[in-house]
C-alpha cells in the first residue's frame, strides 16, 4: 500500500482528535464494561496511526509494533478486564469523587487547555516537511484525562481503565515527538501493561472473596 507522508500525517491528526474525543466520553461514562471498549477503541486507534506512518515511511519495527499494541491493548487487556468485570457484582462506577457530568467537563477543559498550551510545531517532531499539529497536544490531554480518571474513581477496574488512557497518552505523545519510537521500548511498555492486568486480577479475586466488590474504600480500613 503506497501512503505518502502527507496522508500519514492527516490519518495521524484524525486518529489523535479521535482518541481525544474518546477520552472525553471514558471520562464522562459510569458504565464500566463501556469505559474498557472505549479504551480499546483509543488503541485501536493508536495502532492505526502507527502502521499509517510505518507504510509511509517503510519502517518494518513500526508495522510490527502497531500489530503489537493492536494485540495487547485492543484485544487482550479489554478481553481480561471484561472477564473480570464479569465476575464483580457492579457494573457501574458509584459514588466517583467527582461525578460524571463534572468530570466530562473537566475533561474538555484538559483538552483546551492543552491545546493552547503545547506548541506541537515547536516540539513535535515531523514526517519530513510534514507535521501533524494534533497528535502531541492530544497525547498531553490523554495524559492528563488518565491522570484525572484515576484520582477520582473508587472502584478498582475504573482505576485500571484511567491508567490505560494515561498509558495511551504516553504512547501517543513519544511517538508523536519521534515518529519512529523503537519496537523494543513498545514491547517493554506492553510487557509492563499486561504485568498490570495480571496483578490486577488477582487482586479483584481477592477483593471479591473477602469484601464482595472491587471498591478502593475497603482498602481504606486497612490503613495504619
């Protein structure tokens, strides 16, 4: 497939104001099992935009990392956190620290506030002549919106989902930055990510077993 740099960069800028628009709804949904298939949408997405600059640029590490963020974060982390969801009593996040409709607008506030304050020409880096202006203030908004997402859940799974957008936002502004982030730092980051899930798992077992829910607030009783 014959991709210039030019169309890299629009499919790059399109797939970034997609991810951004995905995490404003992750931020504004108490539904869990939606917030973990809205995650994956936003690494279905990356993968995207990452094969798009690979075919753009021949650059093979590029192709077979966008298949591996497709594979671990599109598939295999929204399909272990389903089954975990599916062994918990409670779908929806209840009693968050900040309710939906304020976080859905504190996520948009993140999102014009870091589109004001990153100067992605100036610190983001380009397919040869070509730039695209989006892709390193959307990683800043991901960041921060994960960030936020995580602070304010109670239940366990919800916390995961916030560390996933914050994950994604790193992802998305190094290889905003480099165009060209190398395959095994992406394996490293995976490896990380699916050690997450697992240890994650086995907490929502115990949790379930001893309290009955994945809530954070029986953690507190444990406090010294």
């Amino acid at each position: 497939m014959n991709i210039t740099a030019i169309d890299a960069a629009r499919l790059l800028d399109t797939c970034s104001t997609c991810i951004v628009l995905i995490g404003v709804l992750i931020a504004g949904t108490r539904n869990i099992g939606r917030a973990i298939w809205l995650v994956a949408a936003q690494a279905i997405l990356l993968s995207v935009a990452v094969a798009g600059v690979g075919l753009a640029t021949h650059s093979g590490h590029l192709l077979v990392g966008s298949l591996v963020t497709l594979a671990s974060r599109g598939i295999v982390v929204p399909l272990a956190l389903g089954y975990i969801l599916r062994q918990s009593p409670v779908r929806q996040e209840r009693n968050p620290y900040i309710g939906p409709r304020l976080s859905l607008i504190a996520a948009i506030v993140i999102v014009f506030v870091s589109a004001m304050a990153v100067d992605s020409s100036a610190l983001g880096g380009s397919l040869g002549s070509v730039n695209a202006p989006h892709a390193l203030p959307v990683s800043v908004a991901e960041v921060l919106t994960g960030l936020m997402i995580v602070m304010t859940r109670r239940k366990g799974l919800s916390i995961v989902v916030g560390l996933l957008v914050f994950e994604n936002g790193l992802a998305l502004a190094a290889f905003s930055l480099t165009y060209g982030m190398p395959f095994v730092v992406e394996l490293g980051a995976t490896f990380d990510l699916l050690m997450v899930v697992v240890v994650v798992g086995v907490y929502a077992r115990r949790m379930l077993t001893v309290f009955g829910s994945m809530s954070t607030d029986h953690l507190r009783n444990l406090r010294g």
